[in-house]
C-alpha cells in the first residue's frame, strides 16, 4: 500500500497545504491491484483535528485496502470548510475543486463523478455535506458522520467551541451557500425543471446519545422531503471517534465500490 503525506502551494488558499493520501496499490496478500483508476473518498475531519485524523484515530486505511478505494485527506483547520469572502480562507472552493483537480493530476484518481465521493466526520460531515451539494457535477455520493449541521438545524445555536463564529452574522450566513440547504434547493429546483440533472446520492448516521443527534435528524428529513437518496441511520453511541470506526465498514459498503 501507498500511505503519504504531501504539502503543495494552494493557489486558492494562498499558501503551503498538507494532506494525505493513501492508494491502494496492492491488495492485503501484497498482490497489484487493478489497473483501472481508483475511486476516491475525500475525507474531511473534524474540529481541532487535521489531515492525520482519520488515520490515527480509525482503521480507515485497512478499510480502504480491503474494498481497494483511494482515499484524500486533506487538512480544512477549524473551518467548516466554508469560504471566508474577508481572507484567503476559501476552504469550500479548495476542497470542492482545486485539491480534486491537483490530486487527480498527482494520482491514478477516475475523473468520473461516480467514482468521486466525499465524506467526513462531525465539522468534516458538515463540510461534507456543504461541499458535495455545492458541487454536484463533482461528487456522485455524500457521507456524513455525526454532521455538525447543529449550526443552521437548531435555533438557538448550542454551541460547544463558539463555532458559530465562522459564519458570520448568522441572518445572512442561513441564507448563503454556507448553509447546505441553500445548495440542497438550487439542485431540487433544477431538477424540477430537468430530472436528468445530477444530485448526490447521500449517507447520513449520528449516534443516539450524540447531542447533533435531532440537528441530523431534522436535516435528513428535509433532504428526503426535497427528493434526495437519502439513507440516514442512528446506531448506540456518543460522538467520538470510535462511533465513526464502527459505522466505516458499512458506509464503505454502501459507497458503490465496484470489486
């Protein structure tokens, strides 16, 4: 297998970016792998974590080697990865298209939308979510554990870390982008118009004893209420990483990996 940890100069964020990445070159017998490009999952993490977070805290990388996926995680600070319009924090816009167009060129990546998938945990499922409804021509599926959605799905905002702070005036940032139903709508409205439109198919799980559980929930509902494929399941457990380790394999079996 091929686990690494790359640093390249983003042009969107305006500086030297980590991220890691791991092909599944061979298989758990040592054997090559296909040649065919690989499907890809884009990993966001959560809040006070970086690009490491996946590998040290779940099996992922076994994971992704038993089912032959490759996986991109880059590093979206404590961002939400929103695109801040007042700095060079445009976090969306570097993860939904300059760090899939840079790994695609570096990587045997598919350029298909069927192919590419986008996933995170908590901050990484809200950004997640935000990032694969913004760029549905991108990311044919979504997935999302323990989605901090909390944000725009609970009034009043009960926040943790002051995490509300990213969004600025809250009235104005509900009605934006940074919102995923602002993006959720645009895609129901156009396939309204023209069925033949592409929407990501979308997981969603949250333990159900996690404080996020009625913020997932309630956004969940809307997403199926608006003509989304939506799977969204709740299993025993708080909001950790170990609930995230327990619900990998069968989010990975519920990607269309092709074996």
């Amino acid at each position: 297998m091929a686990l690494m940890t790359i640093h390249y100069r983003s042009e969107v964020l305006h500086r030297d970016v980590p991220i890691m990445a791991y092909l599944p070159v061979d298989d758990l017998r040592g054997k090559p792998v296909r040649t065919k490009p690989f499907q890809t999952l884009y990993l966001l993490h959560g809040l006070e974590y970086d690009c490491q977070g996946w590998v040290v805290n779940t099996r992922i990388v076994r994971r992704a080697r038993e089912k032959g996926i490759a996986l991109i995680m880059p590093s979206g600070e404590n961002s939400f990865y929103i695109d801040h319009e007042d700095s060079c924090n445009h976090f969306g816009e570097y993860v939904g298209k300059e760090l899939v167009d840079i790994t695609r060129g570096m990587f045997h990546l598919s350029h298909n939308r069927t192919d590419t998938f986008i996933g995170g945990f908590s901050m990484g499922g809200f950004g997640a979510l935000r990032i694969g409804l913004k760029y549905p021509e991108t990311f044919g599926s979504i997935t999302a554990v323990s989605a901090a959605i909390h944000i725009f799905e609970t009034d009043p905002v009960v926040t943790k870390y002051h995490e509300d702070q990213w969004f600025g005036i809250r009235s104005e940032a509900i009605r934006s982008d940074k919102n995923p139903r602002v993006s959720a709508e645009r895609i129901a409205a156009g396939r309204e118009q023209n069925p033949a439109l592409s929407a990501p198919s979308i997981y969603m799980t949250c333990g159900q004893q996690d404080t996020l559980l009625k913020a997932n929930e309630k956004f969940s509902s809307f997403l199926k209420s608006r003509g989304f494929d939506v799977t969204y399941e709740e299993f025993d457990g708080i909001h950790c990483w170990d609930y995230v380790d327990e619900r990998i394999p069968g989010i990975l079996d519920w990607l269309p990996i092709e074996q």
